[in-house]
C-alpha cells in the first residue's frame, strides 16, 4: 500500500497512461508535474517508445529529469547541464533474434515481424506491415533478412491466430528469460528486446544514481510491460481504470482512466493532502 508522506520518485508510463487517447497531455498534467519536480519529487518517464522517438517523448512529459526508453533499453539523464547523457543502450544481436523468431514459428505458425533498428529522429520500424499496426507513417517495408542483420533495439511479433497475450506466455515457454526478454504494450505485438531489459531494470539504473531506494518509488502504468516496474517500486503502484486487467490486479490503487488526466488528479491530491 502507499505510505504516508510523498515518495522520493515518481515514474509515469506515457501512451494509456499519461498520454490522453487523442495523442495530446493536457495543460493540466503538465501543471500537475511541474509542480511535483517543484517540490523536490524527480519525474521519469518508463515508455516503450524508442529513442527515435525522444522529441515527441520529451514534449509529452517536460517535467521529466530522467527518460526511460525502450522497455527499459535506453536510460537518458535529461538533468546533466552539459546536455543528455545516455546511461544505459541494451541491443539484441540480431543473430539471436532470427533464432528465437524461427523457434518462436515452429511453435506457432508464420510471425508478422518488425524491428526497431535505428534511434535516428522519427526513424521508421522495419520489417512486415501489418494493417493492424497504428503508425503507417513511420513504417519501412523490409525483407526479414535485412531486419534480422544487425543489433536492434527491439523487435515486434504477432499472429493471425493467437491473441496477443495467449502469444506472449507461448513465447515466454519457449524462449528463456536469460534470452530476450518479452512483453507486450496493447498494440497486438510481443516486444522482444535484449534480455535483463524491462521498465524495471530501467528504473533501477536512474534510482541508483539518484540514491533512491526502490520502496521510495511511486509508479503509474497500464499494459503489462508495467508490470515489472509494478514489482519494484515499492511506495505505490497505481493503475489508470483503463488498465489491463493484469495491471490492475497489481496495483495498491487505481486512478481515474488517461482520458480523464487521472496521473494527474491523483497526483494532485498526493501533493495537496
């Protein structure tokens, strides 16, 4: 349960949880954070956004000291006067992709695949396009040869047949956690990104260097590649009421749905009470 007092951190996922369905933060929210970094309280973003997207990151949650990108991948210290530091860039070798992707088909039958390969600005994904996919815009079809041919940042997989959740514990079965590691953020795909990697792991390389003790931590998330930071922190873990049923269950409280700034009113009562 949250503890009395106000945590030392507080981490917010973006898209579903901060970021409002029509792709806008409101003026509120940004208000709300300001305020929080104000009174002392670091604010991190956890995403799986990539680096190519930094910019959109960075103006959807100014507040943010410190950007946690990738699932965990990459860790930026927007805090560093001499400008962005990287802290932390896990890839996943490209030749251990194509090996657990064909093992992952054996399994389950032809894969739609794309790969996160470049943190160029607005850079697009590689690999199979897929109708369901909602960001056609910064898409590159690619031959899965050339998708599979160097480190990627992270890759994405679905199939006609499976749901992605259903896919996403087949996947766990068959591919170890010493591997790649596995997840899925409400856009129909598993994400396989390097192994160790996670909003977690993430977390902890910003915690660390800010001296702050993981059970000091307030976090916000929605989908299941939340669910590790859910784990770690340890002050509070709060779910927005359009959460996956998994997230939900397990959080200490949940808030109102993104549509409705709930990050921000329960951190405004948070900061008021």
């Amino acid at each position: 349960m949250t503890r009395p007092g106000l945590p030392k951190l507080i981490a917010t996922d973006l898209d579903g949880t901060l970021v409002r369905s029509d792709e806008t933060v409101s003026a509120y929210t940004h208000e709300v954070l300001d305020r929080v970094r104000a009174a002392g309280i670091p604010v991190v973003c956890a995403t799986g956004r990539g680096p190519r997207l930094t910019e959109l990151t960075r103006n959807d949650i100014r507040a943010a000291d410190f950007l946690v990108m990738a699932g965990g991948g990459r860790v930026v210290d927007q805090s560093d006067p001499a400008g962005p530091l990287v802290l932390r860039d896990e890839r996943l070798s490209g030749e251990v992709l194509a090996r657990l992707v064909a093992d992952l088909e054996t399994a389950v039958g032809p894969l739609t695949v794309m790969v996160e390969a470049s943190d160029e600005h607005d850079a697009p994904l590689w690999g199979d396009y897929h109708p369901s996919w909602p960001y056609p815009d910064r898409f590159e079809t690619r031959t899965r040869d050339e998708c599979l041919s160097g480190d990627v940042i992270k890759a994405f997989a679905r199939t006609a047949e499976h749901h992605v959740d259903t896919l996403l514990e087949t996947a766990r079965r068959i591919i170890p956690a010493e591997v790649a590691s596995l997840t899925q953020a409400g856009l129909g795909f598993i994400e396989i990104c390097a192994p160790g990697v996670d909003k977690a792991s993430g977390l902890t390389v910003v915690a660390q260097r800010l001296g702050v003790d993981p059970a000091e931590v307030l976090v916000f998330g929605d989908m299941p590649n939340d669910l590790p930071m859910f784990a770690w922190a340890g002050w509070g873990r709060v779910a927005v009421s359009n959460a996956h049923p998994a997230v939900r269950a397990a959080s200490d409280e949940v808030t109102l749905r993104n549509d409705d700034d709930g990050v921000a009113v329960y951190l405004d009562r948070l900061l008021s009470r």
